[in-house]
C-alpha cells in the first residue's frame, strides 16, 4: 500500500511550525509545493495532468473522453487546518490508483483524479470556488473581483500564479466528458465511530451560507471617551455573537461567527469598525433563512441601541444538496460484495462534490474520524482506516471504469 509514502511527502508542506495546523491558502507558495507534489505523484504514475482554466488540476489516467470517472478532493486548508480535510481525498485517489495497477487493471473509461482549487474559501471567502467556476455556479467577473484580507484579488493572485485569470468560468466540455465523481472524505462529526464503522457514504449536504457583517462605529480614547459619547460597533457585534448562537439552538441549526476584523484593532482605541463573518447551515433551506433572519434582526436591534451602522451581505449560499441515489446504491453493492457496511450519513460541511452534484452523478465516500473534531489540528483519521478508504475507491473505480 503506498498510502503511507504519498502521505508523508504531502504531510509537511504548508503546516505551521508552532500550531502544527495547515495554512495551505490558494495561490500561496504552501499552495503552490502542494499542487508541484500532487503533479509529480500523478506524473510518476504515467498520468498526464492539466490544470484547467480555474485552477483545478486534472490528471488523467487514459486519453479524455466521454464518461470519464473522475475521483479527487482539494489541497487548500482553512487557517490552521486539520491534515486531512481534501488531502485525504487526492492521496487516496492516487493510491487507489496504485492499487489497480498492482492488479493490472486498465480502465475502459478514463479515470481522472482531481485536485479543486479554494474549496475551503479561507483565502478569498467563496467555498468550492474552483469547481463552482466550473460549473457556471460562480460568475467569473465577480470572483476575479474577490479579495483577500490584504486586498490582493483573485486576478491578481492567479496572474502572480501564471495563470490567466480573464479564462475563468464554465467548461462545459471538461464538465460533460465526465461520467460520474465520487469524492473520498475525511469525516467531519462523529457517526462512523460509535456504529463501528470505517467507512461511510453520503447522503447530502445540508444548505448552508457565509454573510459578511460590517458594523461601522467612531475610534475614540480608550480612556477618556464618556460611555455615554461612544459609538462602539464591538457591542452590537458582541450582542449579535450571542443573539447568532440563541438562534441557531432556537432553530435545530447552527450558526458561527468564525473571522472578525477589528479596526483599527488597538488595545487603547475604541475601535472604528467590526467586520464579521456568519456561517449558518440547517437541514433545510427555510431554517438557515429563518435563523439568518433572526441573527440580522438582533444585530439591527443592537446597532440602533449603540448608534452603529450596520451592512449585511450574503457572500455565498449552497442550497441542499442530494448526492445521487443511483450511484450510492451502486456503490453501497460493490463495498458490500466485499464484506464493508458503510452507513449513509448526511453532513453540515460543503465539498466540491456537492457543486458538481448539480451536474452529474456525484458520490461521496467518508472515512472515519475517531473524534469528529475537524478544521483544527486534531483532526484524525487513523492509517488503517485511510487504507480501508484506499481499498473502497479502487472498488468503487473498478466498478465504474471497469468492463460492464
Ligand atoms: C468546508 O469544509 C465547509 O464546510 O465549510
Ligand atoms: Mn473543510
Ligand atoms: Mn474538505
């Protein structure tokens, strides 16, 4: 099994010598050593790989054509992430790979392993960016206007990147050569664990979205501004913290304040302005609406109280995603026939595969997470189960690329 090998290559690259967590933001040089791993992996098996227009890299196992079984994850982290959110996916599919090599597989559809671009959105704050590009879900004007928290743009950054970001967009024909995506993933929660199970598949992906806050104040002294004079815009944002976690209980949702900007972030300033980021995802499309709605309304309430200026604007939305029940049956008959129960679990976290669920059949495989802790250093997945994921995505990728 050379799980092991192609993990130890990728594990030091873009982890922070202090949090032991991962800053592999896109377009950054730790982005970059990772994309030239992944590259080399791929070509060291005899794949040829392309990055597409937005970023992606594609590396293809036999020449592109119609019905293509693409398999992959994303190499970008949030701050201080955990080893093996998206990474899992991309070393398991080149693994798999290895494995039907081993037994002289040769694919009668193509397979392609795929490496998205900006899937956590940590760097310029729209999730799955890479794959909503292509899709035509992301409109390519507005995401080459993003910026990050230095002001850089996406175009900036991709040009830096030497690529050309006036490109970005849709690929139909990239898109329509494809059969079907099945995305591995470490497990973000713990289901697996207390069923004794290693393996999971997904069912969907509960809507969810990011909403940008800007509470807008006057700096003032620390010291000697009166209560009574100040426009502090850290209270409406304190309030509205609390208000975001009363909704979310209220609602059977949740509802997270993850990223706040301080202006101008000194200890003896009242603070000028406080922009913060809302993340909220519920079951269902009109509990996210509701609790938004509710957060809003107190984070209104408070500014008025404090004499703040409030903006709120949606930055992304992901409606409920259904992964394919075909292909989930499908694949739930191959891992049984070789004696694994995977359970079907739905999940609160986005992936790549949920954007291209709108276009072709897409499927989910989770690999256990002892803890269920993720987006944090201490997520874990344990090598014996990574290596069960190894064995289930060569199944799967036999059963899907193989002779019918
Ligand atoms: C990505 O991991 C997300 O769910 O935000
Ligand atoms: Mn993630
Ligand atoms: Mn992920």
């Amino acid at each position: 099994m050379t799980f092991a090998g192609l993990w130890r290559d990728l594990e030091p690259l873009g982890r922070h010598p202090e949090t032991c967590g991962y800053r592999r933001y896109s377009w950054t040089p730790a982005d970059a050593q990772c994309r030239a791993w992944f590259t080399k992996a791929a070509e060291q098996r005899g794949l040829i790989v392309q990055p597409d227009a937005n970023g992606n890299l594609w590396a293809w196992w036999g020449p592109p054509r119609p019905g293509a079984v693409a398999t992959g994850s994303h190499l970008d982290s949030v701050p201080d992430g955990g080893g093996y959110d998206g990474a899992l996916g991309v070393v398991t599919a080149l693994a798999a790979v290895d494995l039907l090599k081993e037994k002289n597989f040769h694919p009668e559809r193509t397979v392609v392993l795929v490496a998205f671009t900006e899937e956590e959105g940590a760097r310029f704050g729209v999730p799955c960016l890479g794959s909503r590009l292509l899709t035509g879900a992301a409109d390519p004007q507005t995401a080459r206007d993003l910026t990050d928290d230095a002001g850089v743009t996406l175009a900036e950054a991709m040009t830096d990147a030497g690529l050309d970001p006036a490109l970005i967009g849709p690929d139909p024909a990239l898109l329509g050569g494809l059969g079907a995506f099945v995305e591995l993933h470490v497990e973000q929660g713990r289901a697996l664990a207390p069923l004794g199970a290693a393996l999971g598949l997904a069912e969907g992906i509960w809507p969810h979205g990011r909403w940008r806050f800007e509470f807008g104040g006057r700096a003032d002294h620390a010291g000697t501004a009166r209560l009574a004079d100040r426009r502090d815009p850290m209270l409406p944002y304190s309030g509205t913290v609390l208000a975001a976690r009363r909704a979310a209980a209220e609602h059977g949702a949740v509802a997270t304040f993850g990223k706040v900007i301080v202006e101008p972030n000194g200890t003896n300033a009242v603070p000028s302005a406080v922009r913060a980021w809302l993340d909220a995802r519920a079951p269902d499309e009109a509990t996210v609406e509701e609790t938004v709605t509710a957060i809003r309304s107190a984070a209104a309430g408070f500014s008025e109280e404090h004499g703040i200026t409030l903006s709120v604007r949606r930055e992304s939305y992901t409606p409920l995603v259904r992964f394919d029940q075909d292909l989930r049956d499908r694949i739930a008959g191959v891992l049984a026939a070789a004696g694994i129960t995977a359970p079907v679990l739905p999940t609160a976290a986005g992936h790549d595969a949920g954007a291209l669920a709108e276009r072709l059949p897409t499927a989910m495989l989770f690999v256990r997470n002892p803890t269920g802790v993720s987006h944090s250093p201490a997520e874990h997945a344990d090598l014996a189960d990574c290596e069960a994921g190894v064995r289930a995505l060569a199944l799967v990728l036999h059963d899907l690329a193989g002779p019918k």
